[in-house]
C-alpha cells in the first residue's frame, strides 16, 4: 500500500490504549501517523506536522477537541473525524456543525474506521 504512505494522519487521544491502537491500525493501513496526548500538542504537531487528516476526541485534557477543530478551521482544510465516547445527537451535530467532516462514537469497529478515513482521503478501497 504505498499509495498512501505520503498521507499524514494526526490521532489527537488521551486514552494511551485507544491511542496506541489507532496508532497500530493506521500504521498497518499504510498512513504515517502522528500522535498527540492532548488538545495543546494537538495543535503544536498540527502547526508543525500539517496533516491532511485529524482524528480528534471531544473530551482531551489542556484544550478540549472542540477547540482543537475551531483553531484547524480557521487555519486549515485539513480532514477532520472526531472520535469520541459522547454519542448524543446534539453532540454529533456540534462537531458537524463546528466543521468536522465526520463523527464517530467509541466503541468503533476498526474496519469502519479505516474505511472513513479513506473516504475522508479520497482513496480508493481496498479489496478485503
């Protein structure tokens, strides 16, 4: 999959499992990704990295993820997939409504995960 080795993915996750994970499911994908611990080195490795795709949770200590996607909005076009634990409607619709490209709730089907990301990328599908 070297098709996708120039894209750069920015996982912004206070969880270290969850954040691992997605680490490891984009690494094996074929994405370069980048990882951030909270909102504050979310933005200093946005700033520095200026990844095509973020994947960004709510709820992050420092500078929460709403306010992570109102700063890339400002500066950027960069794909955003806010993955979060906080799956209310009016939740989802604030995201969207903020600017993100798409929503997802935790727990999420890895799978899927990858294929949204693709989407978010304009990539083609790979046969399973």
């Amino acid at each position: 999959m070297t098709s996708e080795l120039q894209h750069t993915v920015l996982v912004a996750e206070d969880e270290p499992d969850i954040r691992r994970l997605l680490e490891i499911m984009l690494t094996r994908a074929g994405f370069r990704a980048i990882i951030a611990a909270n909102g504050r080195e979310a933005l200093d490795l946005f700033e520095a990295e200026r990844p095509e795709l973020v994947i960004l949770d709510v709820a992050m200590p420092e500078l929460g993820g709403w306010d992570v996607l109102i700063h890339i909005r400002q500066t950027s076009e960069a794909r955003v997939l806010m993955l979060s634990a906080r799956g209310l409607e009016t939740d989802q619709v604030r995201g969207l409504n903020l600017g993100a490209d798409d929503y997802m709730t935790k727990p999420f089907n890895n799978n899927q995960l990858i294929s949204r990301v693709r989407a978010l990328l304009g990539l083609p599908e790979v046969a399973a």
